[in-house]
C-alpha cells in the first residue's frame, strides 16, 4: 500500500479531476472570444510571424520555429500561430481574457458529484501582486494567451469548456450518477441536468470560434482528430513543462462533435508526449469513432503541424 501511496507518479489521483496543467494552445477559442468580444480581433486582423516575436527584452516564440509568414484569424487558429495570438492577446488584454475564461468556468470547481475536485487557476494581475509580489507584464499577457503563463486547468474543466462552446454559451453542472433506486426498482433520485452559466459572448462571436475549431480538424493542426463521416471540431495544444529530469510536453486535445449539434465534449492530455497534433489527437479520434461507431482511418492527413 505505502509503495503506492508513495509513487511519485501518484497513480491514486484521478488525474480529471484532481490534477492540474497548463492548457496550452487548448486555450487559444478563449482569447480568439475575448478579442471579439472586447472589439480588439477582427477576422482579417493578419500578423507576420516570423517564428518570434519581441516582447520588451525578451523573444517570445512561435512553436514554428521557421514562421508561419502572414497570418490572418482562421488561419492563425488552424495552425496554431503563437504569435498571432501574442500580438492580438495584449491587445485584448488580461481582463477581457480573464473574463471569457471564468465564464467558461476555468478557475472554478465544475461541481461534479464525484470525488474532490482542484478549482485551477486564471492569474490575473491581483493575483500576481498578492502570490508573487511583482507586477503584470505585457509578456505574462502574451503567455496567457496561448494558454500557458500561471494559468492551470483540470481535465474536466476543458472538456466541459468544450461543451460549453460547442452547444453554443451554455455550460451544464456535470455529474456522473443518473438515476440512484432501490432494489426492488423504485426511484429514490433522478439528477436533472443544471445549468451552471451561460456565456455574455455574442452568438455570431461564439459561432465564429465553433467555426475556427471546425477548421483546427478540418485542415489544421487537429487533422489526426478527423474521423471519417463526423465532423469533428477541436484544438491541440502542447505546453511546455519542467521536471528534475528536464522538460516534458503536456499534450492537449479539446473537441467536440458532431459540430453541427454536438452531443459529445472530449479532453485528451498527455502528461508527456511530443505535441496535442501527434499524440493527444490520435487518441481523441479513436474516443470519437468509437462513440459514433465510425471509421477512424483519415486518409490525405499529410503533414500535420505539431502544437
């Protein structure tokens, strides 16, 4: 018992609920809502990536280490452009940013009905002057942006952030027990789903990241999602993670299907792998193609950019 408890893998910890990562790119729908929300993103807002982008004195990089060249919102979505989403995150901000993420519960409990539950964290300049006793930087708004800087999240919470943009701005109290009776059939408690939040954002707004997700799988970073005959929507992530041992990816998938009226959320992260493009979608389309019973061989994939 000791040899387990002691593992320092912690095999005891369900890792959905009670283990926290950064997002990654997984985060990026949030931003792309926030800057529309807030007016600072627009459709064919484009940037030059070069592969970097400097922030004060600081280089702050692109997962393309070559540069995606010029990129305008769809496309800096599909491929996962980090520098995009520099530029138009500190132009959104961190409160618009903060704003989208708690609607969308990060930083929150989801008030599953099982287990205990970590609530995750959406930093903030408050926090930071109260926990690190420094101030906000610029470059903290550009790192959030892309999902990493302090932002942490649970499993459950970005599979129900999928949801929740998937269906449109409702995000729903998950739970696991339906019905509870008694032996002889009797019912003693039937679960109702509740409605937790419903997001300010806009419609069209949130129409637009669903639209965004689509193309991720469609012909983006996410094409190895692709199931044949359902249309998947989704974003990969990878954030970068350092341990004793050297750094580790954690790798993401968050998606949704079928895009038209989704009936399944999905999370998919690795705790090391090589990116969400070519270890976490793989698995997020075997979980898909299993559930709807389809053909999970994606043929004409080609190359899949790694994020």
């Amino acid at each position: 018992v000791n040899a387990v408890l002691q593992n320092p893998l912690s095999p005891m910890l369900n890792r959905a609920l009670g283990a926290r990562y950064p997002p990654g790119s997984t985060f990026k729908p949030v931003t792309l809502l926030a800057g529309l929300e807030a007016g600072t993103i627009h459709l064919n807002d484009s940037a030059v990536c070069t592969g970097a982008l400097q922030i004060g004195n600081r280089s702050f990089r692109c997962h393309s280490k070559a540069g995606h060249g010029k990129m305008e919102a769809m496309a800096a979505m599909e491929q996962s452009c980090d520098v995009w989403f520099y530029q138009e995150g500190m132009q959104t901000g961190v409160d618009a940013i903060s704003k989208v993420a708690n609607e969308l519960g990060l930083g929150s409990p989801t008030g599953i009905d099982f287990g205990s539950e970590r609530q995750g964290l959406v930093p903030t300049p408050e926090w930071k002057q109260a926990n690190r006793q420094e101030r906000w930087w610029n470059g903290d708004t550009a790192q959030l942006s892309i999902g990493q800087s302090f932002l942490l999240a649970t499993p459950l919470q970005m599979a129900n952030l999928a949801a929740t943009l998937g269906n449109g701005g409702t995000r729903w109290r998950p739970y696991i027990v339906k019905r509870i009776t008694e032996a002889h059939g009797a019912v003693v408690e039937e679960k109702q789903p509740q409605v937790a939040a419903r997001l300010s954002a806009q419609p069209g707004n949130i129409e637009i990241v669903r639209q965004s997700m689509r193309g991720v799988v469609a012909h983006g970073t996410g094409r190895l999602a692709a199931v044949s005959g359902l249309s998947v929507a989704g974003k990969t992530g990878t954030a970068e993670f350092q341990t004793t041992a050297g750094r580790i990816n954690r790798v993401w998938f968050i998606g949704f299907a079928p895009y038209e009226q989704p009936t399944v959320a999905v999370a998919v992260v690795i705790e090391d792998g090589e990116s969400g493009s070519h270890t976490a979608a793989p698995v997020a389309q075997q979980i898909f193609a299993g559930i709807f019973q389809k053909n999970a061989e994606v043929t004409g994939a080609g190359n899949v950019y790694a994020d």
